[in-house]
C-alpha cells in the first residue's frame, strides 16, 4: 500500500506573496485544475510555492558541477511540503503571431509525428473505412478484371485534388496531348468546349485516360491505360 506521501502533495504553511499559511493536499498522477478568482493565489501556489519547492530540490540533487550551468531558485516561504517530484513548468503564453501555428507546430513535434504516421501509420478511406494499399499495375488489372463482363470501366488520373484556381494552363496541356473528355467536380464535361471555373473555388479535375467494357482481351489495354495514368499523375490513378 502507497504512503501518504506517495498519494498527495501536502503543503503546509505557505506563505508566498498573498497566501496566508495556507495548508492544502493535491492528488498525485491525477489532473488537478486550481481556480479562483484574480489575485486569489492560484498562480502562487502552483508555480512560486510547489514548482519552486520541486524544482529546488531537482537542482540540490545534482553535483555541484551540474548546479553551477543552472538558475538557482530560493527556497519558497512554506513550512512544508510533502510528496514532491521534480518539477516541469509550463508558461500559458503565445509564441508567435503566426495564425496557422498549431500544438504540433509550435512545440516542434510535428515533424517526427509527420514521419511516424508516414512509415508506421496504415491508411484508410475516409467514405468507406476500407485500409488503402499500394498496387502494382498486374494486381490492379486482375482486381478489375473480376469485375462483370461488360461492365464498363472509366480509367482517371486526378490531376487536382482540392485547390482553388482557374487552371487554364492545365486544360490547356490537357488538350494539347490529345485528350476530350474531362471530370471536373464531379461532372463531365468536354474539352472542346470553352470551360470556366471559379477561381476562389476549390476543384477536383480528373482527366479521363480510358473508357472500355469489361471482357475477354481488354486486360492489354487496361494496362496501358492505367500505366498512362500513373504517368500523368504521381502514380496515382482512379
């Protein structure tokens, strides 16, 4: 069974800045909120008595070497505390003027969570919840070829993905290798026809690489397509 002093903080007698001998037990390794109004001494209490206090006795407990590179911190005016461990204390400030700073951006942490997610993390359809894989070209022609015959097949390589603009440069390109028919936010529309698009708006555009029924022999042209398609669009294909 844990000792009292294993279960609490227990402060005794503090008397910094506006505490009056104040005597009060925290619960350890468990959120505590301490609240009150303004200048009731919640900031007193929580970081000039008991962070004061813990991180005091952290930096005695060092050699006289290591004390020498760190601040020293007075002993805070209490009669006792109790069930102390070294202390961390966190300033409630912001750190930049930046709108788009997140947590994760601010504390420098983003970076290795971007890479963790990126080599251990497993992917998943957001609509259906089915784990996304990457596949070869074989084993999507066999995934599709077990689709029912005469089943008709649309071939697209996502050319933009969610970004706003007019994009004339790319129907322009599109046009100049030779292709007719387009998906742009969900419709289809022809690249004959003059197509205008709102430039605050954001747009998926899909180029349509191939249009073939499911049968015996298509497997061939499947995947010339579908290798067109990665090739227009960073290896990724609809």
């Amino acid at each position: 069974m844990c000792t009292m002093s294993h279960e609490w903080i227990d402060v005794r007698g503090a008397r910094v800045h506006n505490l009056k001998d104040v005597n009060v037990k925290l619960p350890r390794n468990q959120l505590v909120v301490i609240t009150g109004l303004s200048g009731s001494g919640k900031s007193s209490l929580a970081f000039d008595t008991i962070y004061a206090e813990g991180q005091r006795r952290y930096v005695e407990s060092l050699s006289a070497y290591a004390r020498q590179f760190l601040e020293q911190v007075e002993k805070p005016d209490v009669d006792q505390i109790t069930g102390l461990s070294p202390a961390i204390s966190i300033e409630q400030r912001t750190t930049g003027s930046n709108p788009r700073s997140t947590v994760g951006t601010v504390t420098e942490i983003y970076d290795y969570l971007r890479l963790l997610f990126a080599n251990v993390g497993i992917p998943h359809c957001p609509s259906c919840g089915q784990e996304i894989k990457s596949q070869s070209v074989e084993r999507m022609v066999e995934a599709i070829m077990t689709e029912p015959i005469e089943e008709r097949v649309n071939v697209l390589a996502p050319m933009v993905r969610g970004r706003k603009g007019e994009f004339k440069k790319e129907l322009a390109a599109l046009r100049a290798k030779g292709f007719t028919k387009i998906r742009i936010d969900g419709r289809l529309l022809s690249l004959e026809d003059e197509i205008h698009l709102e430039r605050r708006k954001n747009h998926w555009i899909d180029a349509i690489v191939d249009r073939l029924l499911i049968r015996s022999g298509a497997e061939r042209r499947l995947r010339e397509s579908i290798e067109f398609a990665l090739s227009l669009s960073d290896d990724v294909v609809i």
